[in-house]
C-alpha cells in the first residue's frame, strides 16, 4: 500500500513537491529534536580526559577535551602540574573566548621517588635514554592521587591514554566506563593487531625477506628490521612488559576513541570493528577544533619563532613551492646525518623550512654539523628553525609542497596550513602523518619507531600521498642513516613533475574530505554524537 502511495505521488508533479517537502520538513523536525535531546544529555556529562605526559600524546588529547566541551560536555584534563603549565594558556582561551566548561586538575608526580630528576613530568624533558623505562613506569605512581581524583569529583567516563593501564581499573574501581586513546590511526591499531595476533615475522629467515601482515586488507609487506627488537628475540623487560599490560588493558576497556576520519581509511575503520570486535569512534582531525591563528599556534611548547616571523617569510615564496622538514619532539639524529639532510636540500633545489631540535647543553660546542656557508648559500632559500615552529600554520601555507619531519618545536599546524608548502618530509608520527593529511600536504617518509613504519604504509601504498626516503630500521630514539642522495630524490620526486602533481592532488581531495568529517552532519561530527548519547545513557 505504501510503496503504490509512492509510486502515485512520484506520477503527480505537485503531490511529489508537497511530498517532498513535508519529509524535507519531518527530517529537519527530527534532526532538531535529536539535536535538543544531545544537548540536553552533553550538559550534564562530566568526562575526564588523561593524556599521557609527553607532547605528541598531551596534544590530540587537550584538542579532543576541548572538541567535547564545545559540544556542552564538562571536560577535566587530568595532568601534572609542569604539564599543566604548558595547556594552560590553551585552556584558558577555550574557557574565556568559546565559553566552554573545560578545566585542569593537577596530580603530583613523585619523580624523586621514581628515580628522575626533580620537574622530569614529560617525555621532552626525559635526561637520558636509559631514563626512558623509568619514566613509564613511574606513571604507575599516577594511580593513586588519580582514584582520589575520580572520587571527590565523580565523573561519568574517563577517557585515558592507552599508557596508563591500570586506568581501566581505576574507571571500574568508581562504576564508570573506561575509553582508551591510543595516539593512531585505524590502519595502524589492525596492523598491530594483526602482527601481535599472528607474528608473521617469525615465519621468514632474514631480516632481508619480506613478510605480509596476515589477514591485514590489502597485501601490506613489512620487514624484520622495521618492528621493534623484542618482537624478534622475544626478550622480556620492565618496558616490554608495560608495553604488555598497555595492550591487555585496552582489550577489556569499554572502547577506543580514535583521531581520524571514516573517509581516510574506512576499510581499516570496518575491519577493526567487525573483523577485530573492536568498539570504536573516529572523531578526528582533532586539529581542526582550532579555528584561529592564536589556537593554532599554542598547540604544544613555546614556539621557537615567531609565528609572524615565519608566515611572513613563507609569503615571500609561489603556492607548493616550499618544503617543510620536522621530525617529531622525541627522535633524534647524529650530526653525520644531520649534514647528509643538509647536502640533500641544497642539492634538491628546493625552498625548504627546516626545524632542527637542538640537543646541545649549556657549554658544548654548538651545530658543529652544520657545513661551512651553508646559512649563507641559503639565504632566502631555506630558514632553519632551532626548536618549535607552528606546524600546522607552515602545513597550511600554499608554499609549502612537501614535509621532512624531525622537529624542535615550531606551531606545525600554522606552518602545514600555509599555501607555499608543497611537502613534507616527516618521521611519520600520526599526529604529523594526519595534520599533514588536513592541510592537504604531500610527503616524504622517513619513519624511526612506535608504529611509524605502519604510518609510512597507509601513506605510501594505501593513500598514495607520499614517497619513501628509505630508511628501514626501527631505531626507539635515534633516526636510521640516510645518504643525501637519497634526501635528493625524495625531496625532488615529491616536488616536481606529474607523479607530484598527481600526489599533491590526492592530497588536496583527502584535505577537503577532513574538513567536511568535523562539519555537521560529517562522518567525525556524527560519531562524536553518537558516543556523547551512549556515555550520557550509562550516567548513575
């Protein structure tokens, strides 16, 4: 009866108008409706946020507490006092300009106790290598003031890196959902999934064969040398088993909250729920909750330049026609590597801004890597930045046509987003991998640890938007060796001819894809929606 009623209306020109809009007018009724009935249960949702104390994880994480205050959710940032003085200044401009309900509470961090120096709360500020381990598991002294914490306030969830374990435990302690944010993407977490699930890296007998990551879509070959050592020799220490328990306890949390887009890598975004049973939302680009000029460029540490300064010398230079190159808060490079990157950009003939983390203390001899006249040969053509610089403003720029990563600090999200950039060569941490994706910017991969090398995959083979320097070495802190030859050709394959373009292309529709996920009514806006309406239903 119904489907013939359907059939007479489309036969009748007026009837079809009225029809259509009395649905168009049912549809707005019933989206306004559902739009009163999440504001209503966002208001009165308390959520604590908990990121882990290092700079790539505090980062999504204060965006995404954030994303949920401007959606009318009480937002609590739960961090150590060092690490509350670097957001604040973000916070309280979401505060006093958005008017959202966002706030810190500060836990004490024993470092003493743990073994580090006095003020040691965050992975930048780590003294040593072999200090590493104690740093992560000296988080565990966290647990304690933070169950404090969840009692005098009672929060409906908690959402905490997966680096704190015991959270999980901490969230049931109080009869409150636990949700993990793990810091990647959906093709990283299966990849991982998949490789600890079947360990195909023992089936082959070199470090030379390559191996397919089982069950994984799409055919993705891996090598022995770039997984970590311990996924070879099976050893067992206090990081593995952290790394264990991390992993253990993400699997009997409630879900994964995940900075992405369905649109990126929708076939990994299926495959980990249905293929994997994993509950899972993608919210993401979790940058793009910051709309202005001033947001972007207090994500993160003090610039070490001038955001004006920057932009202004990246408005001097044509649309795509600068090369960005950072890599990350954490690794670092031998000064013999450092001059092969030099060598490789000059030769390149390429405009280029280049962030070098400055490791040097007070007393030594400084940038003896740095060649003789290279600054001068330079000038105009490349700006070296020796710290932070505003990432995603420089990504941004129309200039910029590429992005090589190995940064100190410089407001990325500034840089990536300005039209002269034309690339990226980048150390393929996901943060970078998708701020890069956002601003539309093609890239160079130079991976070093963490899941980087899975990160070099989706952009490489999936995606398309990049090419590879070739290292092939998991290293935890210290980048692999690559010859500036090969800095060269990655740097010109990415910039120029029609294999660029094509890349530069892709990543212009990606970019415009990213923007439309946060809109309303996009894939990352409605995901939010949903997980909002399903914490506000387990509320007491």
């Amino acid at each position: 009866m119904l489907l013939a009623l359907a059939l007479l209306l489309n036969k009748i020109p007026c009837l079809t108008k009225v029809d259509n809009l009395a649905s168009k007018f049912f549809i707005s009724l019933t989206h306004e409706s559902q739009t009163e009935n999440m504001g209503r249960e966002s208001s009165s949702l308390h959520i604590f946020f908990f990121p882990f104390l290092s700079h790539g994880h505090m980062i999504p994480m204060v965006d995404m507490a954030k994303l949920f205050a401007s959606r009318g959710v009480k937002s609590t940032i739960v961090t150590t006092p060092v690490n509350a003085s670097l957001i604040s200044k973000a916070i309280g401009k979401s505060k006093t300009h958005n008017n959202n309900n966002i706030h810190i509470e500060t836990i004490e961090f024993p470092c003493s106790k743990a073994g580090l120096p006095e003020g040691c709360e965050n992975g930048d500020l780590i003294p040593s290598p072999d200090k590493f381990p104690v740093f992560f598991i000296a988080t565990r002294l966290l647990q304690e003031p933070f169950e404090k914490l969840l009692l005098q306030h009672k929060p409906d969830c908690v959402i905490a890196d997966v680096f704190f374990p015991w959270a999980t435990d901490s969230a049931s302690m109080v009869g409150i959902p636990r949700l993990v944010f793990n810091g990647t993407g959906f093709f990283s977490m299966c990849a991982l999934e998949c490789m600890r699930l079947y360990e195909p890296q023992k089936n082959v007998s070199s470090d030379s064969e390559p191996f397919v990551i089982p069950n994984l879509p799409g055919e993705i070959k891996m090598l022995r040398t770039q997984l970590p050592p311990a996924s070879i020799t099976g050893e067992t220490n206090p990081l593995t088993e952290f790394f264990k328990e991390a992993n253990e306890s993400e699997g009997k949390c409630y879900g994964v909250v995940v900075n992405s887009f369905y649109e990126l890598e929708s076939v990994y975004a299926d495959y980990s729920r249905n293929g994997l049973g994993r509950k899972a939302w993608h919210i993401g680009p979790l940058s793009l909750c910051n709309k202005d000029t001033e947001e972007k460029s207090q994500r993160g540490k003090d610039a070490s330049i001038d955001e004006n300064e920057c932009l202004k010398w990246l408005d001097t230079k044509k649309p795509n026609s600068v090369v960005y190159i950072c890599f990350g808060s954490i690794a670092n490079f031998e000064d013999s590597q450092l001059r092969e990157i030099a060598l490789g950009l000059e030769a390149s003939g390429q405009d280029f801004i280049w962030v070098v983390k400055n490791n040097k203390k007070e007393g030594e001899a400084k940038e003896e890597w740095l060649l003789e006249g290279f600054e001068k040969r330079m000038e105009g053509t490349g700006l070296i930045i020796r710290g932070w610089a505003p990432q995603v403003l420089i990504l941004g720029h129309q200039a910029i046509g590429a992005f090589v990563t190995h940064c100190g600090w410089a407001p990325q999200v500034l840089i990536l987003e300005h039209q002269a950039i034309g690339a990226f060569v980048t150390h393929c941490g996901w943060n970078s991998t998708l701020e890069a994706v956002t601003a539309g910017v093609p890239m160079v991969t130079w991976p070093i640890a963490a899941e980087q090398f899975y990160n070099e995959k989706l952009v490489t083979e999936i995606l398309k938007i990049g090419v590879p320097i070739g290292a092939k070495k998991w290293l935890r802190l210290i980048g692999d060796t690559v010859k500036w030859e090969a800095v060269e050709k990655g740097v010109k394959k990415i910039m120029v001819g029609e294999e660029a373009e094509e890349m530069r292309n892709k990543a212009k529709v990606l970019s415009q894809l990213a923007k439309s996920a946060v809109e309303k009514g996009g894939s990352s806006y409605s995901d939010l929606d949903a997980l909002i309406v399903e914490l506000a239903s387990h509320k007491h």
